[in-house]
C-alpha cells in the first residue's frame, strides 16, 4: 500500500452560521484551495439547544453536493421544490443540486451530534 504524506494539519475555529447556529467550521473559505472541491466541513456537538434551534433558513443551493451524517438526534430539510426529509440518529443525507433551488434546515431540540 502507498504511503501518503501529512502536508497540513487542519483545526477548527469556533463559528456562527445561519440564523444564529453555534458551530465548528474546520473546512471553509481559508481552506478551499488546500481542500478543492470540499467547500466547507462543519462539526456540532452542543447539548445546548439555544446553539442550534434556529437552524438554517431558506438559502441557495446550486451545483454543490451535501452530505450529512447525524451522529444522534434529528434534522428536517425542505427545499423549495416541496421534497422533505428527516435525517435521524445514525443516518446520513446525500443531497446532489445541479439547479438552483432554495432549502430550508431545522435542526430538532433534540441533542445534536453531526460527526464524533
């Protein structure tokens, strides 16, 4: 097997995006041209429900792919073409947008874990 090399050790800054959504941006605009075509990579791990209940309100997505992966608890997506969908403990969201589309994300009071 091939050896690769470390170049770059990344550590997350603390964040607000959203509406107000408490998080850990490890992946985002200071890492793009290290990290092309990730765009951004984003942790949550807060107990707190007032650091994410206002989720993400209705914003653009247009030619990017999402993944999601809930570690536990529960999140709702809606776009603007009508399709929804929860994504619950241990489940994961592979969303592919080519067009422009408008999408909405709620994060539940439940506790939210997106990646260990």
């Amino acid at each position: 097997m091939r050896q690769r090399k470390v170049t770059r050790i990344v550590r997350g800054r603390n964040a607000v995006d959203g509406a107000g959504v408490r998080l850990r941006r490890i992946l985002g605009d200071r890492t793009i041209q290290d990290f092309d075509p990730f765009l951004m990579l984003d942790g949550f791990d807060s107990t707190n429900p007032q650091d994410y209940i206002k989720g993400f309100p209705w914003h653009p997505h247009r030619g990017i792919e999402t993944v999601t992966y809930l570690v536990s608890g529960t999140m709702a997506h809606e776009d603007s073409l009508g399709n929804k969908g929860v994504i619950r403990s241990m489940g994961c969201q592979w969303m592919t947008r080519s067009q422009a589309m408008i999408l909405i994300s709620i994060l539940f009071f439940t506790n939210i874990r997106l990646f260990p």
